[in-house]
C-alpha cells in the first residue's frame, strides 16, 4: 500500500475510505450511551477522572442513557438519514468507560446493538485496566458475531504527563491490554491527545513512534481542547498554556502522518468539542476548515518535495 496516497488520494489511512474498502459502502457512526461511569471517577482509581474530561466522560455528543439502546440507534439512524441515504452503521458506545460494569449487564447491551442488522461493527470506548478475563472473553464472542473494535485511551506514553492529566494507569497495563485484545482477534484503536501542557513536539512524536511498534490497527489524533466546567479548564484559567494555532497543529499532523505506519488507519484528525464549552482553542469550532487547510497544506509539502500529488 502507497503511504502517500491511500485509496483516495489523501496521504493518511482515513477512516471512511478503509470502511469503503471493507463494507463497499459508507457507514456511519452512531454515538451511544449505556449508562456506565469512570474508575477514575467513582473512587476505584480517583475521584476527578481526567483533567481534560467533561461531564458527560468524553460522551457529549452521545445518545442519552435514559433511553434503550435500540431506540438511541433508531434516533441516531434517523438523524444521519435525514441528510443522506443510509444503511450501514458503527455502534460506538462511546461516554465514560464502557468495559466498567458487571459482564451480564455489558453482554446485554452490546447485543442489542450488534443484532441490529444495519450496525456492521460494535466499537466500543474503554480504559485499559477494566479488561478483565470475563470481559475478554465476552468479547471475543462478540468478535464472532460482528466486527468489534476497542478504543484505549491512552493519550501519551510519557509518565510525567499521564500523571499530570490523571490517567490513572501505567503504560505497562496498556501494553498488557493491547496483547490480550489482539490475542482474540479484537482490532485496537489508539486515543491520543496532542498538545497536552509540557509536552515538546519531540515527546509527541515518540508517542507516534512508540504505537508504531504496538499492534494496532487504529488511531484518534486528537487536539487537546480546554472545555468549560474541568479542572483543565481551572489550571488554564490560572495559568494559561500553548495552544496551538491551526497552522502549528497542521504541521505537527503532517509530522505525526510522515511517521505512522501506512496500515494503521486514522480515525480522527483533530476532534470537535461542544461549541457552547469550548474555551480553547477557539479555532476548532471549524473543522471542516481545519480538514481542508490539512489536505492543502499536505498538498504544499509534495509540490515543494517534487512528489505528483495527481490522482
């Protein structure tokens, strides 16, 4: 596979056009809520959960844990349909840790959403230490029924910074977590968070280096946001860090792009947090801007390289 230009053109592994190399077809996500909440929120590994997380555990724009999660699909395929015509979705069980509750209750839930016809993959958001043998082995029969993906937030591999922003967990159980997933065939995608306070451009991209040596198969490259109601927010109120401008964060992607393995296939470029809560940096509320700038910028950095960008 050419890693300059991937299926469509663009130089990175982008999602959509891997789900239209495997499904032939668009697929969309549909964010659920199954009502679970954070060890490092209710006592177990902290109280505050991580610096950087909302209320809703990075769940905002999730479907609501008072409805089943049958009718949050129907009102998420309804949503997406409205605008386009589709048949294929990603169940993504997305706020706070969706590993974290006893196993009958987490095996009822993913089953009603794999048994819908139209959800082609279960994708579930966890933490690396709430994989315990029972919940591996739930998965993996799951993994039999339909495709299933686990999101790991790990966000740095450095410890000075994991501590700073309260993950809760050494790289070691990350390592350990990621084994046991691909020892049942489970595929792995990576949250990572560029930008977090201290962190030189060097420190990221040993992060990139590092998960390049991981099997994966996925990974989020996310902008740190500063949003409304967190302690991050606190700390940026009381002394404000670096936040990137978008032409700093487009060239670092392109860094973080050059350095990945061509097979690892990116979810998330940059990431959009609730408009209403966003405090910095502001210019993220225009992500289509952002995505546009990456594909000119990327563009740039072939024509001064002397590559043909032509399809």
């Amino acid at each position: 596979m050419d890693h300059q230009k991937l299926l469509d053109g663009r130089r990175w592994y982008a999602l959509d056009a891997y789900l239209k190399n495997t499904f032939g077809e668009k697929v969309y996500k549909i964010t659920l809520n199954g009502g679970m909440t954070c060890p490092n929120r209710d006592g177990h590994v902290g109280t505050g959960g991580c610096i950087f997380c909302s209320a809703k555990g990075s769940g905002d724009f999730a479907g609501s844990p008072a409805l089943s999660i049958s009718e949050q699909l129907a009102i998420g395929k309804a949503e997406v349909q409205k605008k386009r015509p589709v048949r294929s979705f990603i169940a993504y069980f997305q706020a706070f840790t969706n590993t974290y509750a006893p196993v009958d209750y987490l095996e009822s839930i993913f089953m009603e959403a794999i048994r819908d016809p139209d959800v082609k993959v279960l994708s579930i958001a966890t933490r690396p230490d709430c994989l315990g043998g029972d919940v591996l082995e739930l998965l993996d029969r799951l993994n039999r029924i339909k495709p299933v993906w686990v999101e790991l937030g790990l966000q740095t591999i450095h410890p000075e910074t994991a501590a700073y922003i309260r993950r809760g967990y050494p790289l070691s159980v990350f390592d350990s977590a990621v084994r046991s997933l691909r020892s049942i065939n489970v595929s792995v995608i990576v949250h990572t968070i560029l930008y977090l306070p201290g962190e030189t451009e060097e420190m990221m991209l040993s992060t990139i280096n590092y998960l390049n040596r991981c099997d994966i198969q996925g990974i989020k490259l996310q902008l740190l946001h500063v949003l409304e109601d967190t302690d991050l927010a606190e700390e940026y109120a009381r002394a404000p860090f670096h936040t990137p401008n978008m032409e700093e964060y487009i060239r670092m992607l392109g860094k973080c792009i050059a350095r990945l393995r061509p097979d690892i296939v990116i979810h998330r470029l940059t990431g959009d947090g609730p408009k209403n809560l966003l405090i910095a940096p502001l210019w993220t509320g225009a992500k289509r801007t952002v995505l546009n700038r990456l594909q000119q910028y990327l563009k740039e950095e072939d024509i001064r390289q002397g590559q043909d960008y032509s399809g």
